[in-house]
C-alpha cells in the first residue's frame, strides 16, 4: 500500500474531518446542553459515544497494526504531566462545555460561544509554548515512564485488554440503560 501525501492528503483530511463533525452532530454531543448534562449526570450520551470510539477505534489500530499498514508511534508516559494535562482539560471541558473537536463541530455549525471559548484554547497553547522549557525540567520528569504501551506495563496481550476493554463498556452501556429505564 503506497502512503497517501501532497494534494491527496489534504484532501482525506478534509473529507474525514468533514464526516468527523457530521457525526459529532449526529450524536448530538457538538450541543453544549449534551456535554453540560453530562457532567450533571443527566445525559450520558457522551460516555457511549467515547466508549464506543474507544473500543471501534482499538480494534481498527489493532488490526491495521498487525496488518502492516500501520505502526505505532509512542511516545513517552510522563505521569505528571498527562495528570496534570487531564485536570485542565476536565476543569476547561467543563467551563466551556466542549471538548476541543466538539468545539470546532459547533464552530462549524455558526455557534458564536463556542467560537469565543476556542479563544481560550488557543491561549491555552500559546502558553504551554512559551512555558515548556520549564515544563520540561520540573514537570515532565515526574513520574516519567519512557515509551511504554498498556500491553507490556500491566504483562496482558493487547487482545486480551481490547476484549476487557469492550465488556467494560457492554457492562457500562447496560447499567446506563437500566438507570435510564429506572428514572
């Protein structure tokens, strides 16, 4: 299989983008109220949409990876800094009420909010530029565990963590729906 670059590439990105926010909007979680009642524990249409791209998303890697038409690329586990890096992702998710691709979902859709909120994810980047040097002697360190996959870190094939990972998620969509059926 010869890669895809160039005019072709950008093109694929576009498209694959393009169909991306469709679906996010399809799921409806490109809607600020989805993403707010998720956290208020009302909606959890968000965490089966998540858990369902995780799961389909493995399995696809999985096997592209042991096709031959992928490879890994992994980068280092630095603890504190992904620690770190979630708590401000959760705390910016829940006072914007997106996720970064929700946000530019929305955008696309003519949400002027979420429009001046991606401000604040810009900023956000612009300051993790100009503060990584720092970042890089204090804070990556900490807690680093080199390039380390799932797999090998807890001694489990990766087949055997994708099919835990989907019970996982089966057992999680059944409680959900049982509360829901309940309520």
């Amino acid at each position: 299989m010869l890669p895809v670059t160039g005019t072709l590439s950008l093109v694929l990105a576009v498209v694959f983008g393009a169909a991306f926010g469709f679906l996010l909007h399809r799921g409806r979680v490109a809607d600020y109220n989805t993403i707010v009642r998720q956290f208020l524990f009302q909606d959890f249409t968000v965490i089966k949409i998540m858990l369902t791209a995780i799961v389909v998303g493995g399995i696809g890697v999985f096997a592209l990876v042991n096709a031959g038409y992928a490879q890994f690329h992994i980068k280092p586990a630095d603890l504190l800094a992904v620690a770190l890096g979630a708590g401000i992702f959760g705390v910016g998710m829940v006072i914007y009420g997106y996720c970064p691709g929700t946000a530019l979902a929305a955008i696309g859709a003519g949400s002027a909010h979420a429009f001046v909120g991606a401000g604040g994810m810009l900023l956000g980047g612009i300051f993790y530029a100009l503060s990584f040097d720092w970042m890089k002697v204090n804070i990556l360190p900490a807690g680093a565990m080199g390039k380390v996959q799932l797999p090998q870190l807890l001694g489990v094939a990766a087949p055997v963590l994708l099919a835990a990972l989907a019970v996982i998620a089966v057992a999680v969509f059944a409680l959900i729906e049982s509360r829901s059926r309940v309520s």
